[in-house]
C-alpha cells in the first residue's frame, strides 16, 4: 500500500480520519490524490451529502484541503468544538 485513508460512515456522512503514505515514497503528492479519491468516492454515494476531513490537527491535511476546496470554503468549516479546541472539515457535497 502506498497510501491510505481510513474512513467511517455515519448516516450520510463519511468522515475520514486518518491519512498515510509509505515513508520512501512522501513528497510525491500521493496524500493530496488519496484526499482527491475519499472525495471523489463520497460524490458517488446518492446518499452521502457530508463528508468531514481530518480533525484539524495537521497542517499538510489543511493545506490540501484547501487547495481542493478553496481557503473561503475552509475558512467556513471550521468550527470550535466543546473544549474550546479548532475543529476542522466538514463539507457538505454539491451533486
């Protein structure tokens, strides 16, 4: 595997949370086409409408996400979760 996301699904949603490549092959670009393809899979799905990016805490997941969505459209997923911590990346999917 040279990398990977895990994900769940929750009702319409899948929320992943966990991205990786192999260490020999980093810098190449492959973490931002395994964002591209999570998203792309979500678009398949007629019942998925929401799909939430990581949790926020790494600055390579905000920065590929934006440059997929935009910084006006990150800007607007951010969140304050419960214990005053940033929240980060839910989208909700235009079919």
């Amino acid at each position: 595997v040279a990398s990977h996301v895990f994900w769940q699904r929750h009702g319409n949603e899948l929320r992943a949370f966990s991205f990786n490549t192999r260490e020999d092959l980093r810098g190449r670009g492959l973490v931002y086409s395994t964002v591209k393809d999570f998203i792309k899979h979500a678009h398949l799905q007629d019942e998925i409408t929401r799909i939430r990016i990581g949790a926020g805490g790494h600055e390579a997941i905000r920065g590929i996400v934006e440059k997929v969505y935009g910084s006006e459209r990150l800007q607007n997923s951010l969140h304050v979760k419960p214990r005053g911590d940033l929240g980060f990346g839910y989208f909700d999917l235009e079919k």
